[in-house]
C-alpha cells in the first residue's frame, strides 16, 4: 500500500542556525491527487530548478532530487552555442552586422563540426512528435488532440471507499445555540445549554394553521387599556376562540440587548459568568427595570396606534412548552421578519448600552441618567441600534404608510416619528447601500434579483452581531425574500452553506456560480480567519452583477463541509512531476518542415552507406576482394552523407527558428516549485531565451496595489501569512506564459469559472483534497479567451472555496485499491538490464582475452594493436567522466548505440591506410572506453542505488560483467553449432549484424528516451523516481569523508593494476563445453558471492582478496601446463572477470554520492587498462614472482583500506 511513510522529505544538511530561522511547517498528511493520464491517484512530487536546500522545508509533497532533464533537441544544444555570438538575450533577432561576432560563430561552428559529425542530428529528428513532418498528407484519420490535459477526478463512490475520513462535518452537527440575537458580544449573559429543546437537523415553519405564515404566533394583547394589563396569547388559540373578526393589528417592538438587559432571573442565577453577586444583583435589577420599560412603551405605542396587541420579543418568542426564554430555541426566531411585515407600525427603543448601566447601578448612580444629558447621544445610541444584524431587515421590511416612532430611555421630549426613508441617513454609516435597499422595498427604486442580494449581502456583513447559528447573515438575508424562496434551515450549516441553500432555492445557484469568478483581497486568511461573505469582493474591483459565469453550481455536497458540487466547467490539469518532452518539442519545429524532412531523408540515406560498409567489412575480413581499394569512395561517401548536414543543419536551424513563434503546441500546463524567470524555463525548454515566453507578474495577476492604507498591526501578520505560503511557478506552452503564484498547496487544476467586467476570462487555481475528493481553491487569475477554448469540460465536481485544516487524525493513506502502485514492473527491469549487457558485449574482450598468450616485440603488429586499444581506452575515462558528470545520459546513450552500430561501417574505412589496425584499434578503444563506464554506471544507478538488499545489487554487477564477456564467445558457438555450416554461419553472421544495427537504429529513434538515468527517463514514474532519488545519498554527505573520498578513487587504480598484473591473461576456451562450465562457476560464484553479502555486508573486501588469490593461482597453474589445455586453470583465471564488479560493489559500501563512485569506476577501468598496457610493452611483468608480488600488495591494500574504514567507523560512533 502506498502511504506517506514510504516516500521520506528531503534531508536538511545546513547549519542549526540556518534551520533554526526557517519556518517549522506542522506535520500533515503528504497530498496526493488524481494522475491526469490515467486516473489512479498518486503522491504529489514536485520537480523544481532550485536547490532542494534552499526551498523551505514541507511535508506536504515529495521533490524531485535532481534538476529535471531539458527536452531541447541535441541540433538545438549545439546551434544555439554555435549562434550564441550572434544571438540576442530575449530576442530572436540575428545579430549579423557584427562582423567579429560573426568571425567567432563561425569558428565555433568549424570547432563543432567533427563532433556534430558524429551526433546523428536526422536520426533524433525520427522521433516524435518531429515524426510527422514527413507523414503523407491524408494519412492520417484525426488529428491530435492539442488540448490541456484533462482534470480528472476519483468520483463520488471511490473517495466513499477511502476508509475513514479525517474530518466529517455534516455527520456530526453542533450543538444548536440558543437564540440570543447579539446579546452576547459585549454583554455578560450568554446562552446556557437547554434541555428537552429542538434537536431536529431540519427546521421548517409548521403548517398546520394556514395563516401562521402571515401574523405571529403569539401577541402581547392588552386586555384593558386603562389598566394597561396585558398578557401573552396564542394568536390561533385566541382567533378560534374570540372569532376571526377581532383586530389582532400589532406595533411590533424593536430594540437591541446591546442596550437593554431582557433576561429572566432564572436565566441570570444559572449564569456563571459574573465576576461576583454584587454585579449579578445588578443585572438582576436592571433587566427587571429594563423589561418593565420595554413593555411599558409597548403598551403606549399599541395605544397610541389604536391597536390592542403589540409584539416584543422576550415575550412572544416562546418554546415548544410554552415559555418564554430570552435565549430561546424556537423556530419563530426565523419569521421575525414575517412578523415585521404583517405588524401595523414599528417602534424603536433606544439607549445607553447596558453595560453602562450596570455599572452605574454599581456606583450608586442609579438608572437612567438625566435626561438632558441623554437627549445629546439620541443619534450614536440610535447609530448603536442600526449596527446590529438583526435590525436593518427590520426597518426594512416595516410597513411603510405608518412613520416609525423614537422611543429614547430618559427623554423628556415627545416621541419622533421619523419616515423609514429618512432613517438610512440617521442610523447607518453605511448610508448609500442601506437607501438603496429601502427604495427598493418603498416600490420606488426596484433591485435587480442579483443586486438585491449583493447590496443586502454587503450591509449584513457591516453589522456586528453575536451568533445564533453560523448562518446568521445568511437567514437574516432569508428573511428578506418571500417564504416560498427560502431553504429550510439546517441548524448544522456553516454560513457559507446556509446562504449556499439560499442561493440554490433563489436563482439555481447562478449567484454562487458569479462568486466563484472573484478573488476577494483577504485571500490570505484562506485558513478559516477570513468569513464567507469576502467571497463577494474582488481584487480587481468587479461586481457579483458584471460576473458572467461559464460553470453552474448544481448542489451542496452531502458529506463534505462548505463544499459545492458543479458542472460544464472548462478545465485543465496542472503537471507538477515533468515536462512532457513531445509537447515541448513541438515548439522546436521549424514553421517549414523542409529541414525536419531533409535531417530525416539524410538519417535514411546513412543507414543504407552504413549497411554497405558494414557488409564491405564482413567481406574484407573473411579475404573477399569485391569492395578492395573503395576506401576513399566510402569516405567520400560518408563525408557528404554525415559531414554534409552536419555543417548546414546549425545554419538552417538558426535560420528557421528566428520566426518560430511556437504555434500549435501541446497545450499544457507545467508547475515548477519556487519562482522562476521566463528566461531560464524557455532556455530550458528549447535552448535559448528568444523572449517567446511572458512573465506575468504577482501585480498584474492579482490586481492587489500597496496604497500605504495597511496598519502597522496588520503588518506581522501579513508577514506570517506570507511565510505560510510557498512560491510556485506556472508554465503554459499553449499561452506561452510564465506564472508566479503563491499558495499553501500546489494547484493540480485549473478551472474557468467565467468573465468579470470586461477583464478577460477569470481561472480559478485549485488543490486536491484526496480524503473527499474536493479541489480546494488557491487562487483566481486572469486568463485570456484563446486558454479557456483549449480547455475540457468537467462535470460533477467539487470544489471549496477554502483549505481544509489538517488536524492529527489527517495523517491517514488512501486506500490500496485507490492509490496507485508506481513501481516498475519486472520485465521493464529485465529488458533494462538485458539492454545494457547486450551493448557491453565484445567491448573489453581485446583487455581480457586474446588468442595468443604473451606479446612480444617481434610481434609489432599484434603489440601495437593491442597497446594502442589500451592507451585509447585509458585516455577515454576522463571524457567519459565529464560526459557523465556534465550531460545528460538520456542523450548520451542513444548517440553511443548509434556510433556502437555504425562503428564496424567507420572502421572499414581505415583499412586502406597504412596504419589501419593501429587507428581502428585507437578508435575503437576510445569509443568503447566511453561507452562502458555509461553502461556500468547505468547499472550502479537503476539497480545500485535502489535496491532494497546489497545483494541484488552484488548480483547485477557480476553479471554484468560475466555476460558481456561469455556472451559473445558462447553466442557465437552456439550458432555455429546449431547450422553447422560455414558458409551459412557467415551469412547469418550478416545477418544478426544488420539486424543488430537496425534495432540498435530504431531504439535510437523510437525508442530516444527509454534508456537514461532513474530521473532522465520519462516512462519511469514520479513517484518512484523520487523514492529512487531519495535512496541514494547525496554528494554533501561526503563532507565529513573528505579524506576518503580522496584515498578511495586512488586505492581503485592502485588495486586494479595490481590485481590484474596478478594474473595473466587467460586463453580463449577451446571448446562450447569449456565455455558452458565457465558460465556455470560465474553462476555458482554469484550465487554464493550475494549470500554471503547479505548475510555479512562488510565482506566484499574478502571477496575481492579470495578473487586475486584465485585468479593468480589459476594464472600460475596455467603456465605451469605450458600449451597443455585444462578446463579449471582456465576457470581459475578468468574468474578475473570478476574484480572490476567486486571493487565497484566495495566503493558502493564506502562511496555515498554517485559521481565519487563513478570516479572508481572509470580509475578502476584505467587501471585494467594500464595493466594491459604493460603485459604489451614489458614481457618480464608476466613472470609468476612479479604476480606474487602485485597480488600480495593489492591485498595489502585492501586490508589497509578497510582497517582505516573501521577505524574511521568506530571514531565517528565514539564522537
């Protein structure tokens, strides 16, 4: 199963200082999402062109270890660094007035030459996608799809099958909160949990009585208005009773409890919130004088109306038993502004707030103060009662033939009556948006349905209320539609999911759908400290009303909190892993495929020379006669066919791509870790900055503007909010653009939410939350109409307009049916494997094995042969060093396959000369001392680095070496006895040869990018290269072995000279039976060797001792003998295949970064190849003393080399 223990962050080597200042970022869940290719869901691994040292710390996503590879073509490499005299930074201008420049890029370009000779530009160019330029009009029945990548998603049902979730919001509701309307924000009585109250999940109005939806359902009714006795009555209980014809007109009472304490002493005894008894009397006192004023001028209000009824809430609100609570958990509390709108009149009371007046009550002063004094803050107490939430919906819904009177606690003067128009002025600083709403509900200035809510949305959000439910705004705004447009209320709802109902009852979620094309300027309190209704505001200052949305909100999701469930979106997937090479080559094409076509025409015509010579040297070397003397044709030949377009193809290219633009590309978008200039993604991308691509900057993208308004307080935690974020850089090949964002999580999606004022399309940047398969927004940009037309549609997904907190129970894995398993399946490795020994075949058998056994001076020809093939193959490790080191083995290899199967075709054409043996031997020798360490590299890499023993990787390395050496030989036995026939066995000679060259062809071609570094390849998986990546250590673990890393590499060439001079050079077997039983020892040996690795990891220095002493020993018996052949002193001897695998398999064990241990490798090699360098020149180094003796000081060395280690070992254990 995949989980995110598997994949470990990236080790931080700094100093405690420079960790100590970065920010700690807690421990979560590593993020997984959706692969677009093929749907299973994958760990997110992000690819970066920073250090993974100076990225702040996260283990929230894996990372790329290494640089990712750039997909320029090898024309492109070596023509813009021909060019790069002439060539303009961020232009594709030609600068060809300058005559030195000129001189200089020619120079480069003759400099070039013999090497682009041998780089095979046409047969790079056969690959995809550059394929298609010689394709036959017509040909093909559709034509490639070049749009984004679709976004896909694990659906409804498999994110179910996850196991448990880590946060289920709607399973388990909140306790419902009393009402207490904004009682306390600033008061001292909060709600106290009540018994036997409403538990239901669902709250609707009951029907029972047809006209509950038009008056309320109790009344303070005034019994006898001389008396001014009232009491409570059941409006239905009473109309059923007294008749229908009675008056049951009411003036309905508004106030706030900012300003008068209602509460019960019940209520107040059971609070426990009071700091002592003297302060609880108080409040006692006050709310009894408080609600004998209230109800007082209720009474007056009611008679001065003509009316018998009045309606306040601390007595009308009651629960289901019938008692009035001021923290009630009745439904009425939702039709309060049903009661507003059948109500008669309405009066406001106002005063000082209560909490002056308790505190008066405790300083003796008494309650109210004078009434002078009370009459100058008539408007800031009035200003207090229109800053409360559930005040404005009741102005404005009051009727309007009837002024509204001002009741004012301690005044003398008459009771104003104000008209509701002339109250937005007086009681709101938000005066514009408040007139607006009350022309609207007057009749004289009508709202659109979108403005309506958009206006009312923003003056709720201004008001300051204490929560009945976290839907306040949303129900306050409720109240403001007719009843048959009203959700039921879900007590459980967040506020953004209750006015999510809201909007889906009113207008099908069109509102919802304009919100989500916004970006609001908090976008920074993404973490739950920003409130829902910022969604309405815009960065870039557009309107809900200017939104024209592209998606629809269809639902609310079930299971999942302040989620939404949408349709028909555009969208595209963001890779994070790679680039995909195809895509980015596309826009290396010329806009005139002549050249493509004429670098591939030329590829064909030289494998048909390569195939004629190649047969001239079979001919030639079996005596024929038909190709003598056609030497010079055949260089003739090759020099026009190679040299040819070697020259012009850096010219042509140069010249076409000035007027590329990159049109027709792959549409794909590509996500880099950190900030990165467009300059360095389109020189990584196709080799030099021709400023095609577009930076757009933070200021463009997200319309923020520093104006100096923010407060020194607000600064710090700007700051915070700053770091909790993490750099991210967004390439579009279809756009050409070059993004900078910041976010907490990587965006794997882009959705088009729509247009917004005239601004261009408006693409909403999302996270993925795998727990419930919800896309959580990052951020909105900006984005042109062209990127929207290439994007897909999606149905049926869910997005969050915030992050999901992460809590300790997040640290869950998916599923194992959910989650991919990215490993690399067996015959993948196999063939792998199989490929790198079939290419190391025949090359250091001129090293090991020849047909005579000693060279001597008299034999010039022979001696000079082999010693110029050592000196080559010695001379070639330090090129192969930087080759490795300084390119990228994705290019390297196809090159070697294509010179590994021309190299037979070029050899031929040395025949002629004078020296000929000598300068094949010196061409073979340097091409072969480049390939090997490649392949042996490629060995320690993908079977090294990875493997879960030592072993396996003991195992590899012996048979590398064994089958690249047996192979051949027995190969060839085994054909000639299975045909019998010479004649037949040479023509199938030609034949494997041939067929050889053509698949060595096509892997080049077809198959360019199969064979390379773990990290390079592209059919190895993200995941699995980052586990790869991370299994090998890094090269700043050295630091401490700097001694080691010094002595190792030297000890490697010592060690392998001296152990190769201790044997000689073993015969050919003589027979297929000779060799059959020498595969079957390298098997017995193998088997045995990687058995006693994994039971005892330090013995490959014995190992390697027992190989010396027994190919030494075999070495001496076999000179014994004379010419007498004998099978097992051969075994003896050739088990010196085995020393160059077993030094590398030591350095493996004492080397931690990879180019120390290919330094090893090459030394070793050069070390083998020096050993053959003097057996050649020097016929006393063969004798057996001289044996003896090298044998026992390699033996020597590797004691003393793995004393020191131990010694080192216990020293770094004791500090």
């Amino acid at each position: 199963m995949s989980s995110p223990g598997d994949y470990e962050p990236v080790s931080w080597t700094d100093s405690d200082d420079a960790e100590a200042a970065r920010p700690r970022v807690p421990f979560r869940s590593m993020l997984y999402h959706v692969r677009s290719s093929d749907g299973q869901l994958t760990p997110l691994i992000l690819q970066s062109f920073q250090d993974a040292q100076s990225l702040p710390p996260t283990q929230l996503w894996q990372r790329m270890a290494t640089r990712p590879p750039s997909p320029t073509t090898t024309l492109g490499k070596m023509s813009y660094w021909v060019g790069a005299p002439i060539l303009q930074a961020g232009s594709a201008r030609l600068n060809l007035a300058d005559g030195r420049a000129l001189g200089q890029a020619a120079l480069r370009l003759v400099v070039s030459w013999p090497l682009s000779f041998f780089l095979f530009y046409g047969f790079e160019f056969m690959s995809p996608p550059f394929q298609a330029a010689v394709q036959t009009p017509g040909v093909q029945l559709a034509l490639p799809d070049t749009r984004y990548q679709p976004v896909r998603q694990l659906g409804a049902l498999e994110a179910r099958g996850q196991g448990p979730r880590s946060a289920e919001p709607s399973s388990a509701l909140p306790q419902r909160r009393a009402y207490t309307d904004d009682i306390d924000l600033d008061t001292d009585i909060t709600a106290a949990p009540q018994s036997g109250g409403d538990e239901a999940h669902t709250i609707l109005v009951e029907t029972s009585d047809q006209g509950a939806a038009s008056r309320p359902r109790h009344l303070c009714y005034i019994r006898d208005p001389s008396l001014d006795e009232y009491e409570t009555i059941n409006v239905s209980q009473f109309l059923d009773k007294e008749g229908d014809d009675v008056d049951m007109e009411f003036v309905f009472v508004s106030y706030t409890r900012e300003q008068f304490r209602v509460a019960t002493d019940e209520e107040i005894d059971k609070y426990t919130g009071y700091p002592d008894e003297a302060t609880r009397e108080a409040n006692r006192q006050l709310a009894r004088s408080d609600r004998a004023i209230l109800v007082q001028w209720g009474l007056d209000a009611a008679k001065r109306a003509g009316k018998r009824a009045f309606w306040i809430d601390f007595e009308c609100v009651r629960d289901r038993d019938g008692v009035a609570r001021t923290s009630s958990k009745s439904d009425d509390v939702y039709r309060i502004c049903d009661v507003v709108r059948a109500a008669h009149s309405m009066i406001i009371a106002t005063g000082p707030p209560a909490s002056e007046k308790v505190a008066a009550i405790l300083a003796g002063q008494g309650c109210p103060a004078p009434a002078s004094r009370q009459q100058a803050n008539t408007t800031k107490w009035l200003r207090h009662w229109g800053s409360r939430l559930w005040t404005l919906p009741e102005l404005l819904l009051c009727p309007s033939e009837h002024r509204v009177e001002l009741y004012v606690l301690g005044s003398d003067a008459p009771v104003a009556a104000l008209a509701k128009r002339n109250f937005a002025e007086r009681a709101w600083d938000d005066a514009e948006l408040v007139k607006e709403l009350v022309n609207h509900y007057e009749g004289s200035a009508i709202l659109s349905e979108i403005r309506l809510v958009e206006t009312a949305l923003e003056c709720f959000a201004r008001r300051g209320t204490h929560q009945f439910s976290p839907g306040d705004i949303a129900y306050a705004l409720m109240g403001l539609l007719p009843m048959s447009q009203r959700p039921a209320v879900h007590p459980g709802d967040s506020g953004f999911q209750a006015f999510a109902r809201l909007s889906l009852a009113n207008d099908g979620g069109a509102f919802l759908s304009r919100m989500l094309c916004l970006l609001p300027p908090n976008q920074d309190d993404n973490d739950g400290r920003a409130v829902w209704y910022d969604n309405v505001k815009d960065v870039w200052g557009a309107r809900i009303r200017d939104v024209h949305p592209s998606s629809r909100v269809v639902r609310i999701a079930a299971d999942a909190r302040d989620t939404l469930v949408l349709d028909g979106a555009p969208s595209a997937a963001v890779r994070w892993d790679a680039f995909d090479t195809d895509a980015a080559r596309q826009g290396e094409m010329p806009p005139s495929k002549v050249l493509v076509a004429l670098l591939i025409w030329s590829a064909g015509l030289s494998l048909g020379a390569i195939g004629v010579l190649c047969m001239a040297a079979k001919v030639m070397e079996e005596g024929g006669t038909t190709f003598s003397g056609s030497s010079l044709y055949g260089l003739l030949m090759c020099t026009v066919i190679f040299g040819l377009p070697a020259l012009l193809a850096p010219l042509l290219y140069l010249w076409h791509q000035r007027g590329n633009r990159r049109r027709g590309m792959q549409a794909q978008l590509v996500g880099l870790e950190g900030h990165v200039d467009a300059g360095t993604v389109e020189r990584h991308l196709w080799g030099h900055d021709n400023g095609l691509l577009t930076l757009v900057t933070v200021d463009d993208d997200s319309g923020f503007q520093d104006n100096g308004s923010n407060s020194t307080e607000a600064a710090p935690q700007q700051q915070r909010r700053r770091r909790e974020k993490f750099n991210f850089t967004l390439v579009d090949t279809h756009m050409m653009t070059v993004r900078h964002i910041a976010a907490r999580k990587p965006p794997v999606a882009v959705f088009a939410m729509g247009s917004a004022g005239g601004g261009g399309q408006r693409a909403m940047l999302c996270s993925y939350d795998w727990r419930d398969d919800t896309f959580e927004r990052a951020t909105v940009i900006r984005v042109d109409d062209t990127m929207v037309d290439q994007m897909r549609r999606i149905n049926q997904f869910r997005v969050r307009l915030r992050s999901h907190t992460p809590g300790d129970e997040d640290s869950i894995a998916p599923a194992e049916a959910a989650a991919a398993r990215d490993t690399i399946r067996p015959w993948q490795q196999e063939l792998l494997f199989a490929f790198l020994v079939v290419m190391a075949m025949n090359m250091l058998l001129p090293l090991y094995w020849h047909p005579r056994d000693r060279y001597t001076p008299e034999d010039s020809d022979a001696t000079h042969t082999k010693l110029a093939y050592c000196v080559a193959f010695l001379l070639a490790q330090g090129p192969a060093f930087l080759i490795v080191t300084r390119m990228s083995l994705e290019r390297v290899v196809p090159q070697l396959v294509l010179i590994k199967a021309f190299l037979p075709g070029f050899l031929i054409l040395l025949a002629g000369f004078p020296a000929g043996p000598v300068l094949r031997s010196i061409v073979a020798g340097g091409i072969e001392g480049i390939a090997y360490p490649v392949l042996a590299l490629l060995v320690w890499l993908w079977f090294g680095a990875t493997s879960s023993a030592p072993s396996k990787f003991v195992a590899r390395a012996l048979a590398f070496s064994a089958l690249s050496l047996v192979g051949p030989p027995l190969a060839r036995r085994a054909l000639f006895g299975v045909l019998r026939n010479e004649r037949v066995y040479h023509f199938m000679q030609y034949f494997f040869d041939m067929a050889g060259i053509v698949l060595r062809v096509i892997l080049a071609t077809v198959g360019r990018r199969w064979v390379g570094r773990p990290d390079e390849v592209a059919w190895l998986p993200a995941s699995r290269k980052a586990k790869m990546a991370a299994a090998a250590p890094a090269e700043t673990t050295m630091r401490s072995r700097k001694r080691a890393a010094v002595l190792l590499p030297l000890a490697a060439i010592v060690v392998s000279t001296l152990a190769h001079l201790a044997t000689d050079a073993p015969r050919v077997a003589g027979s297929t039976a000779s060799l059959l039983w020498l595969l079957y020892v390298y098997v017995a040996i193998i088997v045995v060797f990687s058995i006693c690795v994994a039971r005892f990891p330090k013995s490959p220095t014995l190992l390697l001792t027992l190989v010396i002493v027994s190919s030494s020993a075999g070495s001496i018996w076999q000179n014994s003998l004379g010419d007498v052949r004998s099978t097992w002193p051969g075994i003896l001897v050739n088990t010196r295949i085995l020393i160059l695998p077993l030094i590398w398999v030591l350095a493996s064990s004492l080397l931690d970064s990879w180019p120390m241990k290919l330094q090893v490798l090459c030394l070793s090699l050069a070390g083998m190849a020096l050993d053959g360098m003097l057996k050649t020149t020097i016929v006393s180094i063969v004798a057996w003393q001289v044996q003896v003796s090298a044998g026992a000081v390699a033996i020597v060395l590797l004691v003393g080399l793995w004393v020191h280690e131990e010694t080192s070992r216990h020293r770094r254990i004791s500090l």
